[in-house]
C-alpha cells in the first residue's frame, strides 16, 4: 500500500508516511496507534521518552507532547502552553500600544 503523507523520516527522507501536515480533522485516538505501528515505535525501542517539564502536569505535559508533535499545524498553540509567548491577540495589543507611544 503506498501513502501520500509527509516525507519525514530521516533515515529515508522518499518514504511517504501516513502523517499528514494539513488535516480538516485531526482523530488522535486513532493516528497515534496507527504511526506507533507504521514507523514501529514502542516503549521497547524508545531511546528516550520526555518525563517532566518544570510547572506542567502531567495532562499538561502530554497535551503539550501531542501538539508538539503537530509541527507547524499547532505551532501557536505549542509556543504559547510550552514556551509562555503570548498569543497572537496579545502581540497585536502590544504592537498597538507601542505604536501609540512612539516607540516604532
């Protein structure tokens, strides 16, 4: 069976996956265990596995490690839970203002 997905893999950077960068609708409960399968990923053959970030918990941490796997799909929203940057709202009000004092 050949996929159209994402060309991701390192090691073999032709081979199409089944992971897909746009999607008009994102199932996790049934993407994750069908990469798991397809790029044969375990706990077995996991070099290393991320266990805490300093003030999230552990839902935190793993809806954290879910978007950030999304890449440029949730890119937003992986900067603003992971890295404390603010929202795109929050940069527009800042340039505003800044803009209204003069400053650029």
């Amino acid at each position: 069976m050949a996929y159209n997905g994402y060309k991701c893999i390192k090691e073999d950077p032709n081979w199409e996956t089944r992971i897909y960068i746009q999607g008009g609708d994102i199932d996790v409960e049934t993407t994750y265990p069908a990469v798991e399968k397809a790029m044969e990923m375990s706990k077995g053959n996991t070099y290393t596995e991320l266990s805490e970030i300093q003030g999230m918990t552990f839902e935190q941490r793993v809806r954290f490690g879910v978007n950030a796997i999304s890449g440029e799909v949730n890119a937003i929203e992986t900067c603003m839970r992971g890295f404390d940057l603010p929202s795109p709202d929050d940069w527009v009000a800042m340039y505003d203002r800044d803009k209204a004092a003069g400053v650029i």
